[in-house]
C-alpha cells in the first residue's frame, strides 16, 4: 500500500502552536496508533495527513511523494470517523458504493468492490438494509467498508469505537484487528483515547504530549520501557506508583532509600557516580506484592475495589482521587483500615532521574 513520513512536521493556529517537531516513518502494513492526553493534538495530527487540516511548517510524504499541498480526494486516503455519518436513506450497498458511483466507476467494478468489502466484514446479510435496522457495530463496520472499497493507500480512523457501548466496543476492536490481518499491506493509522485499544490492536504506538512524540514503540516496548515518566504513567491503567528517593547502593542492581521510608532494589545498572543520585522509582499497581523484607511501601489501606481476577487497593487517596495503588491477585477481603507492607520483583522496577529513564542514558 503506502510508507507515511512525516519531517518536522508542525502545526499552529495563529500564534499558538499545537504540534512540532513531529519526526515518523510508518511502513507499508503498520497498524500506528496515535494516543495522549485530551487535547494533546492527536486527532488534529491525524486530520494533517488526511488533508484535512493546513500543514503549516515541515513536509508529509505518501509513498515518496510531499503532499502539503495535494488535495485531500487526491492523497489516497480514506477516513473513519467517530459518527458513523451513514445516509439514512440508502441502504448498506448504496452507502459502501456512493463513493464510487461519483467515481463514475462501471456497475462491474463497483459491485465486486462492495461484494469484496462485505464479506471481509461479514455484511453480505445486510446489504439490502437501511442503517437504521443495524446495531451500532454494525454501522461502523459499514462506516469501514465505505472506506475499504475505495482501496486506498493508507485508512485513517478517528477514535472510531468511542460511540459504542462497552460490549461493542470489545467485539467491534476484534473485528478491527481480524480486519487488519486479512489486509496485510495495508496501512492504518488509529487515534484513540482508549489504552487497551492501543495496546491490542498497534502495530507501535505513538504518545504524544507537549506538542510533540513523548516515544514511539510496539505496546510491550512501551510498558516495559518508558523512556520517561509522561509515558510510564500514561502507558497502563490503573498509573504506575511513582516515589522518590536517592540511590544508596550502585552496580548491576541498584538499591534506593525512599524519602517517606522504605527502599528498594531494581535490576537497572547504575555507576559510582550516580551515589546520591535523587531518582523516581516507578512500580505498576501490578507488579507490587506482599513484603518479605523491608517494605517498599507500607500503608493503611483506605479503599478496596473487588474485580473479581484482582483486588484493588488504595492507599494515602487524597480528595482528587490520587494515591497509591495496588492490584493483587485474587479476591481479597477485609483489608480496608489494615496496614499492609508492599514491595516489588527489581526486574518491575523503574527508575528516573529528571523524569528520563534511566535504562535510556
């Protein structure tokens, strides 16, 4: 299909800028995901490439070829959007070939495109329908295959799954990803406010945040080596537990003394120069355990919530809600008002020092 490459891409409204500095490659057949926080400028980053929004400094490139100025009919794209934007008068066949018709496409071609389109998302039994008699995953999969039978170069979805209830979301993510697998060659680019989205679905993921890319890397990269704390507290839900600390003991394992008490080992190597070194050490809800020794964290618990796979547990919560949090495994009763002691596996531990890891020196 199409390689994407972005060089300095940069976008302002007036004299506030929104995006810059914007540096990506995405190969022909990646599934990128854009994610970060509301207004961070995602979906504006992704409307740049579809021509949809002014490109205002830098250079996009489709398949070699700079697009700034190629008009959005022109690039080869075609975009999913949040509101399924069907016409409720036609019926799923004449929504999927509309496009086509203005093509001035033959009756042949546009019927073996829409034929095509519907057994790949398993419409075939509904072609004859008016959107109206379709559930909400159902319209978006029409949505999709407005998209696919104009075999464009590269798919733009736009927090597609955002309108659908929890249910719908999960079966309509895997229909997504089946999608995915049954195009190879083509390539998509995905925002989405949704973490598990992100992580099931990307081929890498892109976070972005203060107006530029926070790290680009495949899902697992991105949660087992945050470059910096944005990304290790944005990546997994609940947040990562971060405290602060100084390193007491280096080598190949490094021991930190915490400020509030307790310390801790983490397997990140740290040389003599870094004795004193004043860190951030990060532990995902996940990864903490029950304490054999000196306590990473010790704490009386102030709420639980029963999950049924996990208990979750809150520590020191204050009135925005933010505190320490643990999951543990299983169901857990009768823990609120009890102090528990709490540490973690060094191979689950973080550690930054002015907010950049330190796996990344």
């Amino acid at each position: 299909m199409a390689d994407l490459k972005m060089t300095n891409l940069a976008k302002s409204f007036g004299p506030v800028d929104v995006l810059k500095d914007i540096n990506l490659d995405i190969k022909t057949g990646e599934l990128i995901v854009f994610v970060g926080p509301s207004g961070c400028g995602k979906s504006t980053l992704l409307r740049m490439v579809a021509g949809l929004e002014k490109i205002t400094g830098g250079t996009l490139e489709i398949d070699g070829v700079v697009v700034n100025d190629v008009p959005p009919s022109q690039r080869g794209i075609a975009m999913v959007f949040q509101s399924y934007a069907l016409y409720p008068h036609m019926t799923v066949r004449d929504n999927m070939s509309f496009a086509l018709k203005i093509a001035k496409k033959t009756k042949a071609e546009i019927n073996a495109a829409v034929e095509k389109a519907a057994r790949i998302l398993q419409l075939e039994e509904y072609l004859d329908r008016l959107p109206k008699a379709l559930s909400g995953g159902q319209r978006q999969r029409v949505a999709i295959g407005r998209s696919i039978v104009r075999d464009p170069k590269v798919y733009l979805f736009d927090e597609p799954l955002s309108n659908l209830d929890a249910s719908l979301r999960v079966a309509t993510r895997i229909e997504i990803a089946q999608l995915k697998e049954s195009m190879p060659e083509s390539t998509m680019i995905y925002v989405t406010h949704d973490q598990v989205e992100a992580m099931t679905l990307a081929s890498r993921i892109v976070v972005l945040a203060d107006k530029g890319i926070a790290q680009v890397g495949s899902p697992l990269e991105l949660y087992e080596r945050p470059r910096n704390e944005f990304v290790a507290q944005f990546i997994g839900s609940p947040a990562m537990n971060l405290w602060r600390g100084k390193v007491a003991q280096t080598g190949a394992q490094t021991r930190v003394v915490l400020d509030g008490g307790g310390e801790v080992l983490a397997d990140i190597p740290t040389t003599p120069e870094d004795a004193g070194l004043a860190v951030s050490v990060g532990v995902r809800p996940e990864d903490m355990r029950p304490a054999d020794g000196t306590p990473l964290f010790s704490g009386t618990v102030d709420y639980t919530e029963l999950l049924g796979e996990v208990t979750q547990v809150y520590f020191n919560v204050d009135k925005a809600g933010n505190g320490i949090i643990a999951k543990l495994p299983g169901i857990v009763h009768n823990l609120r008002g009890n102090e528990l002691r709490l540490s973690a596996d060094p191979a689950k531990v973080h550690l930054f020092a002015n907010g950049l890891s330190l796996l990344y020196r």
